[in-house]
C-alpha cells in the first residue's frame, strides 16, 4: 500500500473526507464487486427519490453514499465532530459527513482481503 499516493489524494481533492483501500465482496449484492454493488445501492438510493453520486476519479471513485471503517485515510477535518456514541454509528457518522457536504474516496486499484469474520452489527 502506497500512504503517499492516498494522501496526495486527499491534498489534491479537497471534497473527499477519505481515501479507503478497496475491500473484497461482502454483502449479497456485491457479488459482482464492491463498486459494482455501490452502483446498486445508488439505484435503489434513486428510486426512493434520494439523489447520490458516484464519481470515477481515474484510479479512484468519489461517492456520497457512505464512508467505510475498513483501512483508509482520513482528513482530519471529518473528525472534528467524533464519532456518533449511538446504535447504526456508522451510518450515522455517513449521514452527518454527506450533510457537510464530504465526499467519500475508494481506491480502484489498492485492495484488501478480509482475513476474519464479520462480527458485529450496528456499528
């Protein structure tokens, strides 16, 4: 993994909260990928009358959709608010960082194996 490469990212894209490494498949509609399955839940996001974009950057995308906890790196300026000490943080934390109008990078190229199992939920 390249942490200059990621950071000269956040630099140079000010709109981005974070630059995470893409992770394998999990969830049932990532069968054909994570960005494929994010392609999913911004269809489904539309057809709800809620707009979301996804943006190809090159060897990364921007999203509004929502951010991950899986490795990445962060500006610290989408901390300044912590984390949400709530059910769903995770969401929540996503909700409140699209309303401050960050935007969420994931690496196309850089990716990561899960090694574990999924353990929790409501995070």
């Amino acid at each position: 993994m390249d942490l200059k490469e990621l950071t000269d990212i956040l630099d140079t894209e000010r709109d981005l909260a974070q630059i995470a490494l893409l992770r394998d498949p999990f969830y049932d509609y990532e069968t054909d990928g994570v960005l494929e399955g994010l392609e999913v839940c911004r269809q489904r996001l539309e057809a709800l009358g809620k707009h979301r974009v996804i943006e190809d950057r090159g060897d990364h995308i921007a999203q509004d959709l929502v951010h991950t906890t899986n490795p990445a790196v962060w500006r610290r300026e989408a901390w300044l608010d912590g984390w949400p000490q709530q059910p769903d943080s995770e969401r929540v934390k996503s909700t409140q960082l699209r309303q401050q109008g960050w935007k969420f990078g994931w690496m196309k190229t850089q990716t990561l194996l899960h090694t574990g199992q999924h353990e929790g939920t409501g995070y």
